[in-house]
C-alpha cells in the first residue's frame, strides 16, 4: 500500500491519481505495485466501466525512479518487481484507459500512454522517452507501438535523441486525442470519461479486445524486459545513474561496450 497512488470510483469510472509531486510523480516499486492493483481490480469490476489515469502537480511523471534503478544496477534484489504487473496490467485490460497529462511524461510516464484509449494532453504538456540517454532501452511495448503509431523514422528519433515532442505534434502525430488548456485538462478527462462509461459496456470492451492485440504486445514486453534488465547492469546505465544523483551530465566516452 502506497499513499502515492489515489483511487476514487464514481459513476462507472476509477480515477488513478500518480501523487509524489516532490519527486515529480517519479515511480517506485510500491507506485507500480498500487498502479496494478488498481487496473487489475477495475478489469474484474462491474461496475467501472472506464479508468481515468492523472497526477498530481505541474508534470504528469518522470518516470521509473532513477535511485531505484541504481539499487537494481548495484544487485539490490526485490521481492517482487510490480513494474512487470503493472506493465502487463496496462496492456492487457479491456477497460478503456483515459489518460490527463500535465507538463512532461518522460519514460513510462510517456510509454503508458501509447496504452490508453483517450489521451488528453494539457497546452504545457511534452512526451519524452530518452532511454538512450539514460543507456537503457524503450520499454510497456514502445518498440512496437510507437514506430506503429508514428512511423520508424519519428520514433527512432524520440527514442534516440530524447528530445520532447510538445502537445501540438503528439496531436498531429496521432498520440493524443485533444489539446485543452491545463485549466480544463480534469473537466474533460472527466467530461469524456462520464461519457464512455455511459455507452453499451459490453460492447466497448469487446471493441477493445479486437483492437489491442494483447498476446503481441505481452511478447514484446518480455523481450523488452529481458534486453532492459541487461542494460540495467551495463557500465553506461551506472554512469547516467551517477550523474543524475550527482546532478551533472553523464560522460559515456570512456566506457567501451562490445557490439
Ligand atoms: N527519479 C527519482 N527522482 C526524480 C526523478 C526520477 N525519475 N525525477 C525527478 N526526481 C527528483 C529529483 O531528484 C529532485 O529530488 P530532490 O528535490 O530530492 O533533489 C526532485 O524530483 C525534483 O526534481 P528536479 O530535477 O529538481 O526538478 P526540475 O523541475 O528541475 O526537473 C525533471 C524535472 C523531471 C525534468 C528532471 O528531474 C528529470 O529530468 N528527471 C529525470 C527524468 C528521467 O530521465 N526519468 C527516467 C526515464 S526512463
């Protein structure tokens, strides 16, 4: 159990709330464990018909916490690694997923995105996912559903450079459905949830399932898991970690990986 992550269900739909504003809603084992949780128990609930994903203060996510993946680069061992749950959760559910994003998504906090059903973006908002800046790999099945979504060409630019596509281009690249003032961004998540709650629900699952191929995307999140564990442990991927704790830039130039 983690304050960390909200739920309230009202009307048919449960609203997740990311809440670790100080560490700008970066995600923790515990965050990813609640997260599942919280998806899982609204895939076998009746009476949530749609899930509203939002955080809190001025940036959606910065993704995974980057301490615990320098525990995870020094051997520390979990218990139980939620994030693989929770990315599974993700994938898998046929509850339609809208998503309210404020400020930057980085990592995961863009990936999950790429699953959800309705995605809003405030005008402030940026997707970033700079895995190779941190010498890791895409991951929540990016590596298929981005280059799907906007061509090889834009994602291998995203994924490769890290540079933030601003709300405007994630609308016109397909990767969002509006563009609303961040004074409105909960209104319309809320707006646009009500509304698909109130549709014939078997039906809107049923057209999720043969939308979303989730076998293929299950597969594609294991290869994924299995190449990030490896780079996790890389030289490179202990040098990002150093240098973000120690707030400087990383320096690869000394590190040699074999090909
Ligand atoms: N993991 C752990 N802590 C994080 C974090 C992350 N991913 N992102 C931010 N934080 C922490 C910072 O360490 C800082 O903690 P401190 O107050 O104890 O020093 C706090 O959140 C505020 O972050 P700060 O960097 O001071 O805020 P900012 O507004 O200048 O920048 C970000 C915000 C998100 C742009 C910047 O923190 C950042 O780039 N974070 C890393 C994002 C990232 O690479 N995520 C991994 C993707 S795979």
């Amino acid at each position: 159990m983690t304050s960390e992550i909200k739920t309230e269900r009202h009307a048919g739909v449960l609203t997740v709330t990311i809440s670790r504003p100080d560490k700008k809603n970066a995600l923790t084992n515990a965050m990813y464990g609640a997260l599942a949780d919280a998806i899982d128990g609204a895939s076998s609930d009746p009476e949530v018909h749609v899930i509203v994903l939002q955080s809190e203060g001025d940036l959606f996510s910065a993704g995974n916490d980057i301490g615990e993946f320098a525990a995870r680069a020094a051997g520390s061992a979990l218990q139980e690694r939620h994030v693989d749950r929770f990315l599974r959760s993700l994938a898998s559910t046929s509850v339609p997923l809208v998503a309210a994003v404020q400020g930057k998504a980085i990592g995961v906090g863009a990936t999950m995105l790429l699953h959800c059903d309705y995605v809003i973006l405030a005008e402030d908002a940026q997707l970033i996912t700079p895995f190779i800046d941190l010498a890791l790999v895409p991951e929540a099945a990016s590596s298929l559903l981005l280059p799907l979504r906007i061509g090889h060409a834009r994602a291998f630019e995203m994924f490769a450079f890290g540079a933030p596509l601003p709300a405007a281009a994630a609308l016109a690249s397909g990767l969002a459905n509006r563009v609303v003032p961040n004074a409105e961004l909960r209104s319309e998540a809320r707006r646009a949830a009500e509304q698909l709650a109130s549709k014939p629900y078997g039906a809107m699952i049923a057209m999720k399932r043969i939308m979303r191929d989730t076998e293929k995307l299950a597969l594609q999140i294991d290869v994924e898991l299995g190449v990030f564990a490896k780079r996790l442990e890389s030289d490179e991927a202990r040098e990002a970690f150093a240098a973000f704790r120690e707030k400087r830039r990383p320096d690869f130039t000394r590190i040699r990986e074999r090909k």
